[in-house]
C-alpha cells in the first residue's frame, strides 16, 4: 500500500541485538580538534648548535645589560611613558619626535624583510625574541630533568620523589628566570636603579608590580609551555613571510635523491639503500616537531639543528655532510642561484631610501620644539606710541637633560626687526610649558613702511648656551591697514 505524501515517514528501527540482553554499540565520537603530542627536543651538538647559543648569550646579556648601562648620567634605552620621553641610545625623543620613532620602526621591518629574502627565516632561528628564551628554558630543562629520554620518563604518570625533585626544580628554576625577565622589560619603563632594589626589597606596587608579574608570567607561559605553538599558530609572522621567498631564498632541505630509498624502504623494495638510515634523530631534534624529509614546511624555523644531528649521523656511517643542508630551491635543481634578483632588488631600494630619510632626520634632530601661534582673543592692538601690537602663544618643548634660557625674537619679512616682550623664557629639563609674548611693529615703521593687512613674520627662539640650535617658526601678524 502507497503512504501519501503528507504522512510522516515511519521512525528509523534500531539493529536487532545479536545476543539476547546484548545492547548496540555506541556511535563513535568524532574530535573536531586533538592536542598534538608534548615535544620533547633531543639536544643537538654541531656548528650551528654552538652558534644558536653563542646569539643565545649575546642577545640575553645584551637584553638584561641595557637598562644598566647610562650615557652622560641618563639610560641608555628609557621608555619615560609619564614623562613622554624616550631615551635611545644617546637620542632623547618627545612626541613631537614620532615621524623619527616610526622611521626607525619602518627601518626595522624593511632590513627584517630585506633579510628574509635572502637568508629565510634565519631571524626564526637565531634571533626571534621566542627562540631564544625557549632555548634558555631549554637549557634549563637539560641540567634539571634531564635529556629527552630522561624527560619523556618523568612524562609517564606516577609520582615518584625523583620526579618531584627535579620537576620542582626546573619550575623553580624557570620561575626565577622568568621574573627576572619580567622586571627587566619594566626596567626599559621604570629607571632601573629605582625598580631593581624595589623589587629585590619587595617593595614594588602599582602598574610596576603588575606588569613584572604580567610578563613574567607571560615569559614562564611561552618559553616553558606553549614553545613550538607560538610559532605554528600564533605568530603572524610565519604566515606571511612565505610572500618574501622565491627559489633563491636560503632554505633547510633534505637532498631526497641521495638520501633515498631509506634503509628499511630499501629492504622491502630489494634496492639499494640510500644515505638515510631513517634513525629519526633529524625529528626528534625538532624544536617543532617537524619531519625534514617531508619538504620544506612553514612550522621549520631554521635553526638548523637537524643539520647538526645528521652530519653526527653521517660521520658515525663514514659518509660525507650535507645529506641535510642548507640550500634553495634553484641550487638543488642544479641552478645558479641569484642573490641580486627584483626581490631583493627591490627591498633593498626601499631599505636605502628608509636609511637615507631616518639618518637625516637623526643627523637634523633638534631637541628644542616650539610653535607660534595668535592671541585669538586679540585681532591686534594700536598702543599710544604708534606701535602696533599681537599677541601670541608660544609653546615651547626643552627635550634636553638640561635646563636652557631662550632668547626670542621677532622680524618680517624684509628683515625689519619686532620689539619683544618678554625678551626671554627659560625651560627645565623635559618641560613643556606654554607663555604669552608681545610683539609690536615699531611706530617709525607703521609711519614710514607700506604694511599689507596681514603680514609674514619668522620667530626665532635660541638657547643662550647652544646659540647652533636656535630654531624658527612663521606666523601671521595683523596691521588693521
């Protein structure tokens, strides 16, 4: 019999049970997302192991060296937020000074660029901020718990008294590191000789104490935890990089003609076997995890540490290096590699120009800053001598680490000088302050001079002590003629 259309469909039978009182299995759970496996990196011993740390303790010294070292009694790299001065390197910048900040910043970016494609990601390995304190961390690690085996038994569950000693100990360990990592960055913001004895003394409260446990925590966080994910999901900087490379780019490869079939691939398939004995010492060297001998992926940082590890490999098989290298695309294709090609044409142009534009405005950096501007309460003013007088706001900015004493004055355009009042206005070091000053075009000029309604004039304000730096400004000045 047919069922119309309207009629709802039976419900679904369920599978008859094949035993009596047996119940039908569960449906399966499907994971939308699964944590990968915990990395632990074997230690890796070879050039460029010694090189990775050899930047490790450079970078590190030179990161917790800074905030002590002074140039002419001040820091020598001082972020002032309250104060808004900035200290770098001998420079003092104030707001005024923000095109000089952002072609430093747009500097770095470009030599970062201009570096990646030529050398890939060599900054990944060597010198990126994560990479660095990971290999500390690392490091840490070793001398605590252990090599990679030693550790990955501490990972099995259980707790023993060894285990407890040495976890507790590379926690503690990483704890003290990361505070001080974490106080440190405050003491690019805090004068160091202020917040170090502060926190040594427990005595730090406020934005200070909250940003050390901030990035102490983040520090202890990233390096001790979170390590390879930072570069495989949450640094930007990975993802787009890829739009620098080209087939000249310097890049980490498994030479696959030499090194393949592998040992055991080779038994199976009765050929002979290539240079890889497939001892997975290139993956578990890692720091993210990686197989090499897949190709080329966006999680390999460069750091080279399978190259080390399959060079050991190759000397205990009396084989030659380079079955892990580095190399580019075009050169393992048998190519001439291009070191000058558009690309790096290209970004190298733009890094000259960036260069040339921050050295003139380091080499033209002023630190005295002012501004003119009129009275807007007063048009202008006939005084009884004849005179006429304007009003005007001066706002002057001392970026100097010292105080100044400015002389002001005043001509138009036909170098015809203006009377001044007051003549003089000092500023403190770092101060910004605003006064009012007269001038006033002399009565025998407005009898004898032809004065448009609104004429130019130039203010120059000179500290008396560094007459080299005086420093000019244009304004309107109004006649009534």
């Amino acid at each position: 019999m047919n069922i119309p259309s309207s009629t709802p469909p039976p419900p679904p039978q369920r599978p008859a049970s094949t035993a009596a009182g047996e119940q039908a299995a569960p449906a399966e759970a499907v994971l939308l997302y699964q944590a990968g496996p915990k990395i632990q990196p074997r230690r890796a011993d070879g050039r460029y192991a010694r090189l990775r740390v050899f930047a490790m303790f450079a970078l590190l010294g030179l990161y917790y060296a800074l905030p002590w070292i002074s140039w002419h009694g001040q820091q020598l790299v001082l972020f002032d937020l309250p104060h808004r001065r900035f200290y770098l390197f001998g420079l003092t910048l104030v707001p005024q000074d923000l095109p000089l900040l952002a072609a430093m910043l747009f500097t770095a970016a470009l030599t970062l660029f201009l570096f990646t494609s030529l050398a890939g990601r060599l900054w990944c390995g060597y010198s990126c901020p994560q990479t660095v304190w990971t290999e500390a961390f690392l490091w840490l690690e070793y001398f605590t718990e252990g090599d990679r085996h030693a550790r990955m038994k501490l990972d099995k569950p259980g707790w023993t008294f060894n285990k407890i000693v040495r976890r507790g100990g590379k926690h503690l360990a990483w704890a003290l590191f990361a505070a001080m990592t974490g106080v440190t960055f405050v003491a690019y913001f805090v004068p160091a000789r202020e917040l170090i004895p502060a926190a040594f003394a427990l005595q730090l409260s406020g934005w200070s104490l909250f940003w050390c446990v901030f990035y102490s925590f983040a520090t202890w966080g990233n390096a001790g935890f979170l390590r390879e994910q930072v570069c495989k999901y949450m640094c930007p900087y990975a993802r787009f990089q890829s739009a620098m490379f080209d087939r000249d780019t310097l890049i980490i490869a498994y030479d696959e003609k030499r090194g393949e079939p592998r040992k055991h691939a080779a038994k199976e398939i009765g050929k002979p076997a290539g240079d890889c004995i497939d001892c997975s010492l290139c993956v578990q060297v890692c720091p993210t995890g990686i197989d090499i001998r897949k190709g080329l992926q966006y999680e390999c940082i460069a750091c080279a540490a399978c190259i080390d590890v399959c060079d050991t490999v190759m000397d205990s098989q009396q084989r030659p290096h380079g079955l892990i290298h580095y190399t580019s695309a075009n050169h393992d294709a048998g190519k001439k590699v291009r070191l000058l090609r558009p690309r790096t044409l290209g970004y190298g142009a733009v890094w000259l120009v960036a260069c040339g534009v921050l050295l003139t405005l380091i080499v033209n950096h002023s630190t005295l800053y002012f501004d003119v501007m009129r009275d807007r309460h007063t048009l202008y003013r006939e005084l009884a001598s004849g005179a006429i007088e304007n009003l005007y706001v001066v706002d002057i900015t001392n970026g100097d680490n010292q105080a100044h004493n400015f002389a002001i004055s005043a001509r138009l355009e036909d170098g015809t000088a203006l009377e001044v009042e007051p003549t003089h206005l000092q500023r403190e070091p770092g101060q910004t302050a605003k006064s009012m000053v007269s001038l006033r075009i002399p009565h025998e000029t407005v009898e004898h001079g032809n004065l448009p309604s609104a004429a130019r004039i130039v203010v120059t304000l000179t500290p008396e002590d560094k007459p080299e730096a005086a420093r000019s400004h244009s304004a309107r000045f109004l006649t009534g003629d």
